[in-house]
C-alpha cells in the first residue's frame, strides 16, 4: 500500500526551527493538493497547512501563521513544512497527506519535540 513518507523532526529548543519533508509515488502527489497535519499528546489530529497542486496557492491554519510555511517541489514529490519559533505547544507527530486527506495514505509521521 502506497504512503506518504514524512522527515526531518527531532528535538529543537523553544525558538527554534525545522524544516519536514514528505515525499510519495508521483501518482498519489504531482496533481493532487497536498496538507500538513499533526497529532499532539492525547489530541485529534488537526489540519496544519495546504498547498495547491501547482504550488500557487497557500492555506495555513490561523494558530500557526505567520510561523510555519508549506512549500513543495514536484519535480521531486515532496512537500516541505517549514516551522519558525517551536513552541512547546508544537510537540506532536507531523504528517502529510493530500488535501482533503485520503485515508488510505496516512504514512508514520515524523516527531517534533520542543523542550529546552
């Protein structure tokens, strides 16, 4: 079965950055919206971010803002989530999906700990 393949968390200090990656099969990415989600300690998973196939349209949930970009290079089947100033509040397990998300490509997502 086909997923996505998320990269790039670890542990980073209050104020930190980090930059995630996502990549999949051209079939399942190339013209499809793409999203960013994440699963906090105990929580549901919530929609983060969304880019448009063609790359030209952005969408960032209103509680990130201003802090996390979402980008993406077709050329390479990836799509990226840029994330500025990690709050302790950002600690949860980031995945990526297309947009609205299929159910069937939830890949492991990867883990972002903010702790000083």
């Amino acid at each position: 079965q086909e997923q996505f393949v998320e990269s790039g968390g670890g542990l980073v200090q209050p104020g930190g950055s980090l930059t995630l990656s996502c990549t999949g099969p051209g079939y399942i990415f190339k013209r499809f919206n793409m999203g960013w989600y994440r699963q906090g300690p105990g929580s549901e998973r919530d929609f983060l971010a969304a880019i448009s196939w063609h790359g030209e349209t952005t969408e960032i949930r209103e509680a990130v803002r201003g802090r996390f970009t979402i980008s993406r290079d077709n050329d390479k089947n990836t799509a990226y989530l840029r994330m500025d100033n990690l709050q302790s509040d950002d600690t949860a397990v980031y995945y990526c999906n297309q947009y609205p998300a299929n159910r069937d490509y939830w890949g492991q997502g990867t883990q972002v700990t903010v702790s000083s």
